[in-house]
C-alpha cells in the first residue's frame, strides 16, 4: 500500500489548482482526503493533540485514511531523546485514540540538525517505545548515516527517514517492514516524479509506504502526491 500526502492542508492558496474556489476551509480536510490518503501532522510538534480534535479529524476522512504524526519538540529537541519518559508518555496518550481507531500511521522523530549520531542514546529510547508503535526517524546530521544506527533502527523495526531537500539527502536504507519518504525539494521535475513514482510503487508492492511532499502556500506539493498515487494505481492496473 502506497500512502501519500503533504505536511498540512489548511491553505486557502491552494485554490483553485487543489481545492475548489467555493470550497469552505471548513471543509478542506473532508476534500483533501478525497484526493489523497495520508496527511502529516506537523501540530503536534508543538502542541497536544486534543480528543476533540482527532474525533473531528476521524469524522471527516475515510477510514483507509491515515494520520501520520510528528513528535513533540519536548521530546525530540529539548530533552533530544534523553531522559524523554515523561514527555513521551504524554506524546503518546495524546495520540492514542487515533492508534484505537487504527488510522495511525507511523510516528516520525525529527532531530534536531545539531544532534550528532549516538547508537546507545538512540537504542535506550527506542526501548521506551511501544512495542506495537511504529516509528521513523528523520537524522538532520549527517554522522547518523552509519551502519551501526541502521543496525540499532532494524532491532527495533524501527524506519530510518529518507529524506531529501535541495541542502542533504538521506541514503534509501531500509530498516523497518515499512518505509517513509519525506520529499522536501522546492520542485520536482516531471521526470524526477515519474521516477519517484515508479520506486515508490516497486516498494508498495510488498509493503507499506508513506511518503510526503513539502507543504508550501502553493499547491504543488499536494498535486504532486495526488499524482503519485494515481501514477501508483496506472502501474498497478
């Protein structure tokens, strides 16, 4: 299964080339999972998710969409991973009625840029996980990219974030039994997505696959992932 998506959908400038020009941004969640079958929810860095909020969100999107979301800072960025018990367990109570509901997809833990690789700082917080979450990790620094953290993230079928922009790019390693793609480049050539297309698509057939492009007050990052998936269903068929 190929999910995909952006890191938002509250843009009004997304109109008209992704949302109706009539549409009430009430309704932009309700339409954009019409569209797409994933979103990224970058609120959480900073903010608790609210029960009020997810039962909203669960409401108006179809159940095979999923809600992918971001650790909180407190988590990744002020404690950077270190002594995190409390935090986390506040994290992850927050979230809870989405993973009840089965519409959560996996957890990304943003680090920090100046966060240097540490296997045992990594090994001991993933061990404070839930078993059942599933979890990726996007490293901004590039001494994480080593055999000895792909081995710590595989333990743990933990899935190491590829992620590119115009600055880094992180090697395709696959550590987990899925995989996620954050596609952050200011563009992507036609070719560049039909070759994105057609890895992602090899991939999803065998395993879940989530990947999202840069949201922007522009809309192409959320034309791009509608293309994605309806490249994806043309190569299926």
């Amino acid at each position: 299964m190929l999910y995909a998506g952006t890191s938002g959908w509250a843009y009004p400038t997304w109109k008209p080339a992704f949302y109706p020009e009539k549409l009430a941004q009430k309704d932009f969640l309700r339409y954009y999972a019409s569209q797409v079958n994933a979103v990224e929810v970058n609120y959480t860095f900073r903010h608790m998710l609210s029960e009020k909020t997810i039962t909203k969100w669960l409401a108006e999107t179809p159940p095979e969409f999923r809600f992918v979301i971001k650790a909180h800072q407190n988590i990744t960025h002020i404690k950077r991973l270190k002594g995190a018990e409390e935090p986390l367990r506040r994290f992850i109570s927050s979230i809870s009625l989405l993973e009840s509901s089965a519409r959560l997809g996996p957890v990304l833990f943003q680090l920090p840029p100046n966060l240097k690789a540490n296997a045992d700082l990594l090994r001991v917080f993933l061990a404070l996980l839930p078993k059942l979450l599933r979890c990726s990790f996007e490293f901004r620094h590039v001494s994480w990219f080593a055999p000895e953290i792909y081995d710590v993230l595989s333990e743990r079928n933990a899935a190491l974030c590829v992620a590119e922009d115009d600055d880094l790019a992180t090697p395709d390693v696959t550590t987990a039994s899925f995989s996620y793609y954050r596609l952050r480049k200011t563009s992507y050539s036609p070719d560049e997505r039909s070759m994105i297309g057609t890895r992602l698509s090899e991939l999803a057939g065998n395993r879940e696959v989530f990947a999202f492009f840069k949201h922007e007050d522009t809309p192409e990052g959320a034309l791009y992932a509608r293309e994605l998936l309806q490249a994806a269903d043309s190569l299926r068929s």
